[in-house]
C-alpha cells in the first residue's frame, strides 16, 4: 500500500505525523509528506489511523 498526501489540500496540522511518523513527516515549510514509497506492513494499521485523523482529509492510500 501507497500514502500520498495532497499539498494543496494539506494544512500541516500535524495529525498524521503524531499517528504514523514512521511513514509520513512535516516538510520545512510545514506541511505534511509521505517519506515511505510503501508502507511496511507493520504500519498499514498507524497509517490508515492517520488518514483517517487527517482534518483536511488530505491523505489517499492506495494499492500498490
């Protein structure tokens, strides 16, 4: 599975980062990335919790 965070939508309010940080991060700019092109599958639980928590609803997880 793939994460992928849309920056036009993203407001860096920072929740998928607190729920998952080992797939997603905040840039400099402030705005949240994923930083793993697959998730592991240890996180796949932790990065649709993320999703999920997004305000903005900015994330999309897909299949590979």
């Amino acid at each position: 599975m793939r994460a992928s965070v849309d920056p036009e939508l993203c407001a860096g309010h920072g929740a998928c980062v607190d729920s998952c940080p080992d797939v997603f991060a905040l840039t400099p700019g402030g705005f949240a990335e994923a930083t793993e092109e697959e998730i592991p599958d240890d996180h796949l639980r932790q990065a649709e919790q993320a999703a999920s928590r997004c305000p903005e609803k900015a994330i999309t997880l897909t299949t590979a």
